[in-house]
C-alpha cells in the first residue's frame, strides 16, 4: 500500500546553484488521525497489552525519481512539459515520487545527475533525464554509479567500447516520421489557397520553411523527414532552413521565421523547444501559419492557435512513464533501446484545436495515407536531410 502524496518545493541547493521541485509522500507530520491517537491504542494502559492488542506495519517506502530536464526549462509547452506529463501521470497513477532540476547549461547537466545519484535522503531509484545533450554527462555518471538505474530520452549512452551501459535505459523516437507528416501536410497547403484563423497562404508562392534548435543529427531527423513530406506532396516546393543554435531563444526563432515568411513560406515547422515560440508570434504577425512540435501546441501555446494549423506529437511523457513504471514493477532493464515510432504511437500529427478543422478532408487522407504507407513499410524515411 502506498503512502498519500503532499507536494511542496524544497529549499535544496546544488552546486550549480539550481534548485530542485521535489514531489514528496507521506501524511501530515502528527494530527489526529493518526494510528497512534486515534483513541485505539497508546493508552494509560499495560504497556505489554498494548503491544499485543495493536499490531502495527510499515508501508512500503514509494518510488522516487530524479527528473534532469533539457535546457530550456518547464514552462516551453514542448519537449520538457511532456516529460513532466509522463512523471506527473506516474505520481497519480503510481504513486511515485519525484524531485525535479532545471539546468540552463549543459554543463551542468553532469553535476545534476550526479547529485541525484549519489542521494541518501532519498534514495532515487531512478534518474530520468531528458535530451540528447546529457548523454556525455550520462556516460560518465552511468559508469561512476553502476548500480543506480538512469533512463534517457532521445540517446544511447555507449562505453569506449561501443556496448551500451547496463543501467541505462534509453528511449528514443522516429521523429521523420511524425515531421514527414506534417511536412507533407506543409507542401498541400502552399500549393492551395486556403485561409483560417488568423492565416492565409499566398496565391503565388511554393514555399515552407523549417527552423531547427541546436544542429545536431537528432534535429537533422525532423527536418529530413519533413523535407521529405514536403517533396511527397509537390516536388516543386522549396524548404527553407535555420537552426539558431538554442533551444530557448525565443528572439532568434521569431527573427528566422520572419526571415522566411518575408520570402515566400506559408508554413514554418519548428523543432527547437521554447524557440519555437518565437516562430508562432512571427506566423501570427505575418498572417502566416505555423506548425508546433512535440506536444499539441495550439493547447500548449493557445494564444497562437489561430496560426498553429498542427503539431508534430513526440510522446515523450509515455517515455517517462513507462520508464518509471519498470523501475515501480521491478522490471527495469538496462542495456536496451526503446524506439517509438509511428507504428508504436510514439509520434504522430495532431490538428489545432483553433484552426485544424479548416484542414480540407481530401488533404488530411493524404496524409493518413501516407501514415499507413510508413506504417506497412511502403515508405521509407530519411534520417538525413541531405538523403532527401
């Protein structure tokens, strides 16, 4: 049986000077209605038939878990809030605890983990980190600390030897397919004149973009597979392409969607975190549309969901969850690679909320089409943009 949970925010300090959430069990602290004074037990009485008369159990200690998110922090209603979706659903569901760390750097991802890993009030039975940037800092840690289970999304930590850590649990994603979908979605609707919302696209242009977080071959997924769903749709659509180098420059992701709609795009996709808000507030100044990542973000980011016309879903909060759950059901298993692709419901399209009805009906079987084409394996998507 589980103990009930009560949330605070803790005053812990860590050597990098970021502070940790912690999600914590347990009943208030005395009060009544505790077994100890709730009139049964504990009396004037003789000591030995007290012990005898009221027999006591300890409950089972819950789970706790270390949650290291990318940079770019909660509040980006993308990549990291899905991952504190799958750990809030396990603390409901499970009854898990959970403490949770916001690095704005990358080096301090290294320290983070480690603090978590080295706990003994609590020990965490599992630290859960979140983006491809902590696998350096993981492989060390996952070395250091053989016998602490770590989980990580979107990366397979390796030895010098190339053999994957056997207290490492990695989840990865088919993020081509989900872009390859929207991507093709982006080549129909610049090819059509269609308004909705708060967009329109131009009569005598062809033409999307793409803008893209830190270059790296985990980003370079999203946007082949998007690049690819462009082509699918109209050959004769050009993509355009900016990566800002961050995952939480909102600035720098509105100047590099302006950039694109003052030359032609209709549609922008973005795969770059808090950055892509930028992207939104640019689409909705230009009367253009815009395409989210990750989660639903017309929900995530509704004051834009009159331009945001779909979203690229990445479940990582099932990533989360599942991970959680096999450390709960001690069924964790290290050493393994989970991938969620389309097949898996790892990721997927969403239509917006505001505006995603307006999507004509022949356009969105296009595209589901092409989601069983990859699903039976009659598609084939590239992992690298310049394979398209």
């Amino acid at each position: 049986m589980r103990l009930n949970r009560r949330r605070f925010v803790t005053g812990i300090g860590t050597g990098t000077g970021i502070a940790l959430a912690g999600c914590v069990g347990g009943p208030q602290d005395g009060g009544d209605d505790t077994p100890e004074n709730d009139g049964n037990g504990g009396g004037d009485g003789d000591d030995s038939d007290a012990e005898t008369d009221t027999p006591t159990s300890t409950p089972m200690d819950p789970v706790n878990v270390g949650m290291v998110y990318a940079t770019g922090g909660l509040g980006d209603g993308s990549f990291n809030d899905q991952a504190q979706t799958g750990i809030q659903r396990a603390a409901e569901e499970l009854d898990i605890e959970f403490s949770e760390a916001q690095p704005s750097e990358v080096s301090e991802f290294a320290n983070l983990q480690q603090q978590f890993a080295s706990s003994d009030d609590p020990t965490y039975e599992l630290v859960s980190c979140i983006g491809f940037l902590q696998t350096s800092a993981l492989a060390q840690n996952a070395a250091d600390f053989p016998d602490q289970n770590f989980m990580i999304v979107d990366s397979v930590p390796t030895t010098e030897d190339g053999e994957q850590f056997g207290n490492v649990a990695s989840y990865v994603f088919a993020e081509e397919e989900g872009s390859y979908l929207v991507g093709q979605l982006a080549g129909l609707m610049t090819t059509m004149s269609f308004s909705a919302g708060g967009g329109t696209t131009q009569s005598d242009a062809t033409n999307v973009g793409f803008v893209g977080g830190v270059e790296s071959p985990l980003i370079e997924k999203f946007e082949a597979g998007y690049r690819a769903g462009v082509k699918a749709a109209n050959d004769g659509v050009d993509v355009q392409t900016n990566y800002v180098g961050d995952f939480n420059d909102p600035a720098g992701g509105k100047e590099a969607a302006l950039a694109m709609y003052n030359s032609g795009a209709d549609v922008v996709y973005h795969a770059a975190g808090n950055t892509g808000t930028g992207v939104f507030q640019a689409a909705q100044e230009q009367g253009r549309f815009a395409i989210g990542v990750d989660s639903d973000q017309s929900i995530t980011r509704d004051s834009y969901s009159d331009v945001i016309v779909a979203s690229m879903v990445k479940r990582v909060d099932t990533a989360v969850f599942e991970g959680t759950e096999s450390v709960v059901n001690d069924e964790f298993e290290g050493g393994v690679t989970n991938a969620l692709g389309l097949d898996q419901n790892g990721v997927d399209i969403v239509y917006g909320q505001g505006i995603g009805g307006d999507v004509p009906e022949d356009v969105k079987s296009q595209v589901e089409e092409s989601k069983q084409g990859i699903i039976d394996g009659d598609i084939e998507v590239p992992t690298d943009p310049s394979n398209v």
